[in-house]
C-alpha cells in the first residue's frame, strides 16, 4: 500500500520500530526528518521510510554504534562508498518485504 504520507504507528509497524526509538534517531539523524502537521503529529514520506530501513540494517542487524551509522549515512551523501558495504537488497525491496511480513503477521493473528 503506498501513500504520500504516514504516522509514526504505521512507519513503525512498517519497520517493525518502537515509536519512541523513531524519536530519538530523529534527535540524532539529520537524514530522519519528518514532517509535522499543524496539530504536531509527524508525517514521514517514503524517502523517510527507506532512511529508516537503511538505519534499521545498519543498527539492529549489522550491530553498527549510532555514531557508526551516522558515519556510513554521511559517506553515502557525500558521494563515497561506504567502508562496509552494508546493504544486499535494494532499500525499495526491503520495504516492501516487511510490508509483507506486517501484512501476513496480520492475518496470522486473526486465525
């Protein structure tokens, strides 16, 4: 399902990340930065999904630091490889297979 906009509820049953730790990388990723509406609830778009993912990869399944992470973020945005190829699947792809997950967690729950 792609929409323009999501909350913090979705984006984490997205990625399968606590709301209060999407929170704190907001304080610490300059790339995580999402949108607030006027009542001050955060909108995230896909681009902060997939950062999201990318962080996801880095911190829970590569075991990076956060400083670490953040290091590999900024060598992608400068244009440089970063020193530990850390992704094997497209960030697209790795969306859309934990939407998958979510969705099939869903309907294993209501059997």
């Amino acid at each position: 399902m792609k929409k323009l906009y999501y909350t913090i509820g979705e984006v984490s049953k997205i990625t399968s990340i606590e709301p209060h730790i999407l929170r704190y990388w907001e304080t610490i990723f300059d790339e995580l930065n999402p949108a607030k509406s006027k009542a001050g609830k955060r909108t995230y778009t896909e681009d902060d999904i997939n950062v999201i993912l990318k962080l996801r990869h880095l911190i829970q399944e590569k075991k990076y630091s956060t400083a670490g992470a953040k290091k590999v973020l900024e060598q992608e945005q400068d244009g440089r490889q970063p020193e530990d190829k850390a992704f094997d699947m497209p960030v697209n792809l790795q969306r859309d297979l934990q939407e998958i997950r979510h969705f099939l967690k869903q309907m294993l729950d209501k059997l």
